[in-house]
C-alpha cells in the first residue's frame, strides 16, 4: 500500500511530494517497522515516473523477500541545477561547477545540509509520528548525486541513519570535504554502509571514470578501519543508469536489512 503527502522544506523555500510504501500486513497488526528513505524517490517504485523509464524495483523486491519494512520516496528537483543544489553537501569548486553547467560564475551545490536537516527534523519525525517506525532503524540509499547526500546524511549523522546504501557515488566533488566528515566521527558498531561503482560510471568519460574509481577507493581506505559492517564492491563493464542500480538492489538490501 502506499500513500502519499506533500510536505514544505520551509528552509529551502519549496515543496515535495512524498509517497510512502507501508507492508503489506500493515494495517493487520501491531508490528514495527524499519524505515528507508530514498532519493531521486521519483525511481524507486514504478517504471512510468522514473527518469529513464526503468525502476528500482523495490516494491517487487520487498514483496518478493517478504521484507517488512516502510519505505519513504522523496523525488528530486528537477528545476535548473536544483538536484545538484540540494544533493550537493557543499559547494561544488568554480572549474567543476562550470564543467556541469556550462555557465561561468554559476556555483552548484550547498543546500545539502539543510535538506538532510529537514529530513532529520521534519520529515522523519512526521514519518515516525505517523507510522509505528522502528525510530531508531531509520536507512536511506541514493545513487550518483543521491548517492553523495545519502553517504553525507550516513556520516554526518551516525547517530540517525544507522544503514546507508550509496551506489555509483560521485565523491570525487568533495573527497576533501568528506574525510574531513569522517575523521571527525566514530560509527557505531550496529551501524551498516553499502557502497558500488562500476567500471564506466564517467557517461563516455575516461577521466571521469578515473574520477569515480580514484575517489571511491580513497572513501574505502577512509573508511575500512572506522566501520564494523562496511561493504564495497566494483562491477566490471557497469554503467551509469538505473537499469544497473536495479540489478544491485538486492545486493544491498541484503546487506543492510539481512546480513
């Protein structure tokens, strides 16, 4: 069953509409449930809404596993460069801003921290106010630009997004911002966080594909030594795109949910 809302970012001075996948027994007992929130939510569930015409397919997948658990789609914006504004932590540098737009002057990035604060503050409070949540199991998995706000909102604040999945992430934008995030926290044990990328994330780019491989081996040498369940894995001869992302959903589901 799934039910939707829209919900004011009042900080970021716009509006979202949220749809929320309850269990199938949901409302034929008592049970708690872990929540995942997920980004470019637009992909999450149906093929028709989502941005190359190919889903996640997380509905399938958890009906499937007879996983209980409420999921929370949050789409991106589309507007302009929004979805680089509000998945970018902080401001992207003046020579990779221009690489993405094209526009001399035009800084991208910077709002993540506000939209990962609404999360933490309005939305997740509203979600666990609403539905019998299991408060503190709370996820949330992204890929690309979803993938860098999810690993921030994981590292950033440990303490509420206890698991993480972030495919094909693009740390490269931030790879100083991001050790500095987490030489500067401890990571519960319980805490999980999944992380891919395949061989030609770069979209036709060999530089960018060197871009991607660099900067997630250096999150793993970050990370491997600070985290009790940390998973990463490399796809030979992967892409960039959702029909990829579908494929690792049951890896990482697994992972964060079964392991």
């Amino acid at each position: 069953m799934n039910v939707s809302f829209r919900m004011r970012i009042e900080e970021l001075k716009r509006d979202r509409k949220i749809t929320v996948y309850l269990p199938e027994d949901y409302y034929h007992s008592d049970k708690r449930y872990p929540v995942l929130y997920i980004q470019d939510g637009q992909n999450a569930f149906f093929d028709r809404p989502s941005y190359s015409g190919v889903s996640w397919g997380f509905l399938e997948y958890v009906q499937l596993m007879h996983l209980d658990i409420i999921m929370v789609a949050i789409p991106c914006n589309f507007n302009d460069f929004k979805r680089m504004d509000e998945y970018g932590p902080w401001p992207i540098s003046e020579e990779l801003s221009f690489q993405e737009t094209g526009m001399k002057g035009k800084i991208i990035g910077g709002e993540g921290d506000k939209y990962v604060k609404w999360m933490i503050r309005e939305l997740k409070p509203y979600i666990d106010r609403r539905f019998r949540t299991m408060k503190d199991d709370t996820g949330i998995v992204g890929s690309s630009m979803g993938g860098v706000i999810s690993a921030y909102a994981a590292l950033a604040y440990p303490e509420v997004f206890r698991k993480c999945a972030a495919l094909s992430t693009a740390y490269w934008f931030y790879l100083d911002e991001f050790e500095e995030v987490i030489d500067s926290h401890e990571y519960p044990l319980e805490n999980r966080f999944y992380f891919d990328l395949g061989e030609f994330e770069g979209c036709g780019s060999e530089l960018m594909d060197e871009w991607y491989i660099e900067s997630n081996n250096m999150i793993y040498s970050l990370l491997k030594d600070k985290m009790e369940n940390l998973a990463y894995h490399y796809f030979e001869g992967a892409k960039h795109n959702e029909s990829e992302w579908r494929q690792r959903v049951p890896l990482f589901m697994e992972f964060l949910y079964e392991g």
